[in-house]
C-alpha cells in the first residue's frame, strides 16, 4: 500500500477540482452509453417479427423490455449522482468527513461523494467513495487523527481537504 507525504502534494483545491471533473466525466458517460443501449434495445423488441413460435417471441420481447428497464435505472441513478454531487461545493475544507471532502489516509485517499471507484490523476490513486458505502460510512463525522477499522486494518486520516 503507499504511504503519502503531505508536504509533497500538490494543491488539494486543485486535485479535488481534477476529481470531480473526473467524476462528472464519468456520470455523464454513463448516461450517454445507457442512453445507447436503451435505445438498441427498444429497437430490438420493436423489430422483432413475430414468430410461428409465440413463445419465443414474447420471450425476447421480455428480455429486451427488461434490458430497457435495467438501463433505465441506470440512467436515473447516474442522473440523480450528478444532482447530488452539483450541490457540493468543491473548494471548501472540512473539520471531519462529509459529502465533498478528500480524505488522506495512511492508506490511500478518498473523495466522498459518490461511489465510482479508483481515478488516476498524476500517477495516484483516489477512491471516489459514497457516503452510504461501507468504508464512506465508516469514515463520516471522523477527524484527522482518527482511524477507522476496515477488514482488521487500522487506517488513520492524516488530513481532511
């Protein structure tokens, strides 16, 4: 696991801009290829003659209408993460963890915001973490200094940006 050294970092106002961008990136395009798909498989059950063997036509009608539900939601969660994450604001520094606040640890960084994984920026790993995750809520209302227990390992926040 790497080990940060504070002093080394660059600006966290600028990092945490670079995360969120990355973030924004990433729910926009999650929309778009839902869109995509949900329109490929609208197309799908749409063209879909119909057989001398009904079952298998309503069959096929019903995983196309399923696959469209499936994207559906996805759409609707990407849109409704963007809602959200539109409401923080990025240039703020916080006491303890909250919605918005990058977390240095002695184990890795955290964004907490909405749950999209590791982002790579300048050869380090973030981890863009939701409130309701597990290690998010773990890691809410805590201070620098504090540390969490994840899977038997003490993490300790070194700092809260």
């Amino acid at each position: 696991m790497n080990h940060f050294n504070l002093s080394d970092m660059r600006d966290w106002t600028i990092i945490k801009s670079q995360i969120y961008q990355e973030i924004l990136q990433r729910l926009e395009q999650n929309i778009q290829e839902a869109q995509i798909a949900y329109v490929q498989a609208k197309e799908s059950r749409d063209s879909d003659t119909k057989s001398s063997a009904g079952d298998k036509y309503e069959t096929g009608r019903e995983m196309m209408q399923r696959e469209m539900d499936k994207c559906s939601a996805l759409m609707d969660q990407n849109k409704h993460s963007l809602q959200i994450i539109q409401h923080v604001p990025i240039h703020r520094t916080y006491e303890s963890v909250e919605k918005g606040a990058l977390i240095i640890t002695d184990k890795g960084m955290y964004y907490m915001l909405v749950g999209l994984g590791k982002i790579s920026l300048d050869q380090k790993d973030y981890f863009a973490i939701s409130p309701e995750s597990p290690i998010g809520s773990l890691f809410w209302g805590k201070k620098v200094g504090e540390y969490i227990l994840l899977r038997d390992q003490k993490i300790q926040i070194q700092g809260i940006y």
